[in-house]
C-alpha cells in the first residue's frame, strides 16, 4: 500500500513505560520455551529505552501496555517500551532522514517500502544469535512475509494474525427456517444457500452474501498482481478471469449491494452472510459491551471449487527492527519476550490471533472475549492459509487498473475479460513509467 511521508519524528511520542519491576522471567516453563528468548547466561546491561513506530497497523495504548511493555519488563527489566505513532506530521520518510527513527517498527501488514528504503534489518541472524526458534510459528506465514521481497529474506516477525471468516447472522437464518452455513462450502454452495435467505419481508430487503473485498477474495489462486520478474502484470492469467467471474456472480444476488463494508452486518443487520477479517470482532464484542449484542456466529471462508481447501491468506500485523538502530539486539530481545508462549497466549485470549502454530493458540482464541462464548471459533479456522505469493515493488502501481476493472464489471460497464483486458494494459503502462522515473 502506498504511504504519504511528512515531517518531524519525536512530537508524537506516547511513553507507556512500565515502572520497572525486580525479578526475572516466571519460572517452570518447559525446555523448549526457556530456549525461545533467553540468553544462554545472564548478562549485565544498562537500562535502555526501545521506542516502537506505529503506522498502518492499529494497536491501542491499553494493549501495547498489556501485551508489549508488561512481558517485555518481566523478561528484561533493563528495556522500557515507548510507542511512537504516525501522524500526518510524524511519518517514515521524514523519520529516517532525521536520523533518529525508533528501534521497532509495527507496520502492519506491508513492509514493501521499508524495504526498499532499507529501513529493515534481516531477522534470521538476530534469531540464530539469541537462540530464537522459528520454527514455532506458521510457515505459511512466515512465506508470506518472506515474498515481500525477491530474495526471500525474514525482515518482520508476525506479532499476530489477521485471519479471514465468514459471518452470519442467525437470526435472518431463524426466520426463514434455512440451516446455518457449514464449514468447508464451496462458493457455488455458498451462493445456493444465500439465495434461500434473499428475500423482502416487511419491506426489509435481506442480503443473502457479501463476499468481502476483490483484493482479498482472489488470494486463493496465489498470482501476484505483478510479476516481480518480468514486471508485467498478471491480469491477464486465467486465475485472475475465474476469480472475478465468480466474484460478479456473487454480487448479482438478489438483493445484494455492491460487495466490501461491513455496515449493513453490523448495524442494518440485513445481511445473511459476509466474508471478513478477524479484526471485525472487535466491533462485535463493542456491541456486546454495549448490551446490543449481535446474534451471529462464523465459519471458514468457502473455496473455490479450482482450489479447493485453500483459504484466504492471512495479514499479519508485523514486528520489525530498524536496520540501522543503535539497539538492534535488545530491540529483538523485546520482540522475543512478546513472541513467548505465555505473552502469545494473552494475544490470542484477547482476540488476535497468534502467528504461533501450536494448536493451543486457536484453542484459545477469544477466551477473555464475552462476544465469542460458545462461537464456533475451531470452524473459522478449519482451512489451509493461501501463501502470499512473491510480490513485485511495482505492485501498487497496478491496483488502480485492477480497482478500475472490478468496479467496471460490478456495475456492468464491461465484461470481465474485457475489463482484465484493459487493466493489464493500464497497469503495463503505470509499471513502465514508475521504472522510467527511477531511472
């Protein structure tokens, strides 16, 4: 996603420092956990201030205290966390030609512009040098972060995930005596489903589905928008033509608005069933807070019947250390503590969830949450995560292309190969000039 970079990085800064606490990391943890942030052997270290940049990916004082300056303290109580967030006036380019950028970044989920601003430091030697093992989390998401650059190289840790699900309400359900969604549908089964739930009753029109946005739904068929080794865009590959064929189809229910927002879920509440991201739920617990709570539940994402079993991929919101920061090792010492089992589980307790891959953490998902008692949170996660596939850096120059195309063929302005058709060529046309303009 594209960045606009201001000026003026310390204004902005909010301490959440913790006042520091004696004592070391709780004891009678497992061998293979003590191995996950600890040094061989206790060392001696000067008190250090590691501030984290926050853009993009959204996380609030009361959690970065709860589930980074807290476990960070206990682990090292030598490192006090401060979050530095961005503004209009505080942002990453201005920031790194200060010349006093923070040690952490939480970027979200794209660190394509770090990257190329080599802002980012390989992770993998920091974890063979503090016994750190990777092979704890997801593969599948550990490959996606991976495939935001050509070479394959770990620049960010996941602190945690943000999966895809697909949401019904019950009472639409109820009302008209249709069984509630399964898990592991097909999109065609999805679609049959819904138009039993399209209807106009008391002059409520019922949406029956709202697939979520084009950017997400395609991720199944795992083709990058461009090809990072031709620079050429990829619209013009069957996956891209399937995928919008049957995104069209979906929109052209009875009753159906144009797909993306979840509004009309939350608040209209005439939507029977919408694909979205595990962030919503904190919305929906918002509800339940309020004594107005929502009465839905969710399921995996259906497939596409040409890839069957292969869900969304998930978006992780990311943790990385400053390539050229005066504190890289304490500053992935403060990632470690934050990746630990026992942090990772109030992670995923308080509804995000964790990047770990031990089933414990989806056990536990949302436990502390009212709004997800008695959810069917094992069904939402019952799908294999498609893999973000290798990205080009010219990949944003073609979103307008693809945006125009998807909005064309919506609103039936052009047929869908037509519209890919034109959006290959467009995207063509900005890639070649974004590389004249480097030059």
């Amino acid at each position: 996603m594209s960045r606009k970079w201001g000026v003026a990085l310390l204004a902005g800064v909010v301490s959440l420092a913790l006042a520091a606490c004696g004592g070391s990391a709780t004891g009678g943890t497992k061998q293979g956990e003590r191995a996950q942030t600890a040094p061989a052997k206790e060392e001696a270290h000067q008190p250090v201030t590691i501030r984290m940049f926050q853009y993009s990916g959204n996380i609030t004082d009361d959690e970065f205290q709860r589930l980074m300056v807290e476990p960070v303290k206990q682990k090292y109580p030598y490192i006090t966390m401060e979050i530095v967030r961005a503004t209009k006036d505080v942002t990453v380019e201005s920031s790194l030609a200060s010349g006093d950028f923070p040690d952490l970044i939480f970027p979200g989920s794209n660190i394509r512009d770090l990257i190329e601003y080599k802002a980012v430091e390989d992770l993998s030697g920091l974890a063979k040098q503090q016994n750190f093992d990777l092979g704890r989390f997801n593969p599948e998401d550990l490959e996606g972060i991976k495939n935001q650059t050509s070479n394959g190289v770990l620049y960010a840790l996941p602190f945690s995930v943000n999966f895809s699900a697909m949401y019904y309400n019950k009472d639409i359900f109820d009302k008209f005596a249709v069984p509630y969604p399964k898990g592991n549908l097909t999109w065609d089964q999805a679609i049959e489903l819904g138009k039993q739930v399209a209807r106009t009753d008391s002059g409520v029109t019922y949406q029956p589905l709202n697939p979520g946005s084009f950017g997400f739904f395609y991720a199944p068929i795992q083709l990058p928008k461009v090809d990072s080794k031709t620079n050429k865009a990829n619209f013009d590959k069957e996956g891209f033509a399937t995928a919008l064929k049957l995104f069209k189809t979906i929109a052209d229910l009875p009753g159906n608005k144009t797909p993306g927002g979840f509004d009309d879920f939350l608040k209209e509440r005439n939507v029977a069933m919408a694909v979205a991201r595990g962030a919503i739920i904190g919305q929906l617990d918002d509800l339940e807070t309020k004594g107005d709570p929502l009465n839905w539940d969710f399921t995996s994402v259906p497939f596409m019947k040409e890839y069957s079993g292969i869900g969304q991929a998930n978006s992780p919101f990311l943790m990385a250390v400053y390539s050229q920061g005066k504190h890289k090792d304490d500053a992935f010492r403060a990632i470690t503590a934050i990746m630990s089992d026992e942090n990772q589980l109030n992670v995923t307790k308080s509804g995000r969830l964790s990047a770990l891959k031990d089933k414990k953490f989806r056990e536990n998902f949302g436990a502390d949450l009212k709004s997800l008692k008695g959810k069917n949170t094992a069904g939402a996660f019952n799908y294999k995560p498609a893999i973000s596939p290798e990205a080009s850096v010219y990949e944003n120059a073609a979103n307008k292309a693809l945006n125009d195309a998807v909005s064309k063929v919506l609103s039936g302005a052009l047929d869908v190969n037509t519209a890919l058709r034109t959006a290959q060529e467009q995207a063509n046309q900005a890639v070649a000039a974004e590389m004249a303009a480097k030059k």
